[in-house]
C-alpha cells in the first residue's frame, strides 16, 4: 500500500486546510418516514426483503443530484432475503478511493472495510462509496443525498435491519461519517471517526447517535484537538457525564479506549486515544504509520461498538479443529473465581456494569461484580449480558482484560483447562495476575501460559 499511503497522506493533508461547506440537504421524505429514532428503534424490515435481488457484489452506478455516482457492494455470500441484514458504509480519505477501502490494499481481505468485514462474517453488507475529487467536500449536502440515494437502492432490493445502518471512515471519510451523524441520526445507528475534523459539515448536530472517535495524539495532519472536539458534541448530545478520558504517554506506543458514563441508554460514546500520527490502523509497540491493517487493534474496538446494537444474522460456521480436552465447567457454572496465587476473586473493578470496566482481584465478598456464570459459548458472563473480554481483541502480552456486552467475538471466549489455567481462545494466552500480584485491585491481563499460581483459578 505504499503507493497509496503516500497519496493518502499528502493529500489528505491538504485537505484539512480547505473551507468546506457546511450546507446540507434535508432527508427526503421517502426515507425519513421509514425510520425513527436511533435509539429507539426496532428491528424493521426493507422492501427487499423476501425478493430474489439483482444487485450483485462490485461496483455500481447511480444518480444522484443530477450526477453520476459509484459505489462498490459488498453482499454477504451466505445472503438469505429473509434475513435482515447491517448496512456498513466505509468512506475513503483524501485522495483515496472507494475501492482502497474495499479490497484492504496490500493488508488484503483483513483491512477491507477498516478490517470489519472480515470480522463480520457475512453479517453485514457493506458499501464503500466514491467520492467526488477522492474527497467528501459535501457541496450544498450533495455527499449526504448521495448517501440517502445509496440507501434507497440497496434497501429497495436487498433485505436489511434499518436500526442497523453504521458509518465510519478515515480523515476526510472520518469528516464525512461526522456529518452523516449530525444530520442523519435517525438514519444511523452509530458511527466511527478516525482521525477526523470538521471537513464535511455539519447540519443540525443536536440529536444523539452512539458515536466512538479515534485519533492519534502526535496527528500532524488533524490535530487531536479537533476529534476531541467532534467527540465532545455527542458525549453532549447523548447525554454523557462530561471528562477529560485518559489519554497515553508519548512514547508509549500504546493505546487507551475509554467508555463515557451517564450516556443515555442506547447512546453511548466511545474515545481511542493512541500514541501515532495520521492513520486509521496504530499498532501497538510499532512507531510506523503505515502498514498496520492486518495486527491494528482498531478494527476489533470498532466492531465491538457497531456490533453491540441488537441481534444479527449468525455468522456460517466454519471449519475449526476439536478443542483440546480441558476442565471446562458444563454451561451454566456459576459462582466466584479465586486466584490461587492471591487467594482473591476475580472482580469488576468499582462492581461497574460499563463496557469497558476491568477485571481486578479482589477480596471475595459474594457480590454480583464476582458472580461468573459460564455458558456453552464458552463465555464467563456477569451481570448477565457482560462477558469477559480481552480489550481490543488483543493478542499480546500483557493485553488488558475488561468487560462488554457479549457478542460471540473469540476475545470473549475462555478454555478451563485440567490445571487451573484459564486461557483466553482468541490469543491463546492465559488469564494472568500481572507481576505475580496480591494487592486488591490489581488489574488483570492475558500473559503467554506458563502454570504459575497467578494464573491458576479455581471455582469458589
């Protein structure tokens, strides 16, 4: 992708000095009638439902303010017309396209869609549209009705969930997935804004839609500023309890997500401080960037925002090797964890509910922050809908351990095994007691398995 980061990068830097207009057109009757607000929404089918479709993946035409548009189509290969599906709209930076976002450049099928389509496994249809000049200048709202004729298209011949329509992008796609927040919340259930400003306008701006924002602290192009700026009016917006969210060190190379409290219910709002510049894909422990679509963490934060709005099609299964014999209890186990090493039980640190809590050791009290049920998932829930959840989908040493609602993803799926280890499946590390800790509230993280006593847990 070298090629195209340099064309990404140059161009998008130009872009951020440009006076856009903010003018946007109003949502036509047709579409708005259809939908309400996002929160509040149901599950609602779309006239292509149950229709033998004629739209078939790849690129399409359309016109739309008396022009004419592209955009690429991503079905599901799996798609059934009874099914309603999510509805995914990926934008390209400043001088990218549309199909950059949809093959993933040279990170591939893993960063197609900023790494959610594969991660969505044939769940969702995605669509990632062209914009006029490579860019989303959003003339007089003309990008937005492009979007709102997009979604008459798909929606009249395909079959999807209109309280599951999501937006994100990149830079200038980032500004554009902004402006369809501010003036499209009761069209779009969330969206994600990387390393984003005000590029696209922003029309209205007044109502809630469940928003997450990620940006680099040392962002040459797009301060950070200006996506703590964007974030600030939805945590308004939505009704969060205002902060100032942890933000990491230069020069740690690491990141930090923090969930807002107080948010209205079904609102929520979400910040990814990390220490990089001017890209959609950080990696931790790496200063480049460029390069990071197929190891980013960005991509497992972001699905597991869009993906905790309401229920979807079940993903096909796929071929997978015998789990290898374990202790595992029968689904339903429930009850306290105890470290062995520290005699404490694992806990929801403050005994929060939130997404994004962390798991701790505590003394063991018999409260519902240390009550863990496990299920035929191969989850370890709390609180009934919350699972243990490796941040991030992290896959390294020391990868932090929190909770979130349970979505079915392999960083929320746990293996007991024979000798008191419990071991995180999707990174295949262990449930860890960092620096062989007994302290109340020390955090806990997944570590390479190694049988040591802070990492053995028995059921209490």
């Amino acid at each position: 992708m070298t090629s195209r980061r340099r064309s990404l990068f140059g161009a998008v830097a130009a872009a951020a000095l440009l006076v856009l207009a903010t003018g946007q057109a109003a949502l036509s009757d047709s579409l708005g009638s259809t939908t309400s607000s996002a929160g509040a929404s149901a599950l609602a089918a779309t006239a292509g439902c149950g229709k033998t479709p004629t739209l078939r993946s790849g690129s399409q035409t359309i016109q739309s303010s008396g022009k004419n548009r592209s955009f690429i189509l991503r079905i599901p290969d799996n798609y059934n017309n009874t099914t309603p599906y999510r509805l995914i709209f990926g934008f390209h930076w400043n001088g990218g396209t549309a199909n950059d976002v949809d093959s993933g450049g040279t990170s591939g099928y893993t960063w197609s869609y900023y790494g959610l389509r594969a991660l969505s496994n044939n769940t969702a249809i995605f669509v990632a549209p062209q914009g006029n000049g490579n860019g989303w200048a959003n003339p007089g709202g003309e990008d937005t009705v492009f979007v709102d004729d997009m979604i008459r298209r798909i929606e009249a011949d395909l079959c999807v969930d209109t309280s599951q329509r999501f937006a994100l992008g990149f830079s200038y796609g980032g500004g554009m997935s902004y402006s369809l927040a501010c003036n499209r919340a009761t069209v779009f259930r969330a969206v994600a804004v990387y390393s984003g400003g005000q590029l696209s306008g922003c029309s209205g701006g007044t109502e809630p839609v469940a928003y997450i924002g990620l940006h680099g602290l040392r962002d040459p192009v797009l301060n950070i500023s200006q996506g703590r700026s964007l974030r600030d009016r939805f945590v308004r917006n939505n009704g969060c309890t205002a902060q100032n969210p942890p933000e990491p060190a230069q020069g740690s190379l690491s990141h930090i997500v923090t969930y807002y409290s107080g948010c209205r219910a079904g609102y929520p709002v979400a910040w990814a401080a990390f220490d990089a510049g001017h890209t959609p894909g950080p990696v931790d422990g790496s200063a480049s960037d460029s390069g990071g679509g197929d190891r980013t963490w960005t991509k497992a934060v972001v699905w597991n925002f869009f993906s905790q709005f309401g229920s979807n099609p079940s993903p096909s299964p796929s071929p997978s090797t015998s789990p290898s014999p374990s202790a595992s209890p029968s689904p339903g186990t429930g009850g306290a964890i105890r470290g062995v090493g520290s005699g404490r039980c694992l806990d929801v640190t403050g005994g929060s509910a939130t997404n994004g809590a962390q798991a701790q050791i505590y003394d063991c009290n018999g409260k519902a922050n240390q009550q863990w049920t496990s299920t035929s998932a191969s989850e370890l829930r709390v609180f009934g809908n919350k699972c243990l959840d490796v941040n991030g989908a992290g896959t390294a040493d020391g990868s932090t351990v929190i909770i979130w609602d349970c979505n079915g993803q392999n960083n929320q799926k746990w293996r007991f095994n024979s000798d008191g280890t419990i071991t995180a499946v999707g990174a295949n590390k262990c449930l860890d007691v960092p620096n062989n800790a007994t302290a109340n509230g020390t955090k806990l993280a997944i570590w390479t398995c190694n049988g040591g006593a802070n990492q053995r847990w028995t059921r209490v």
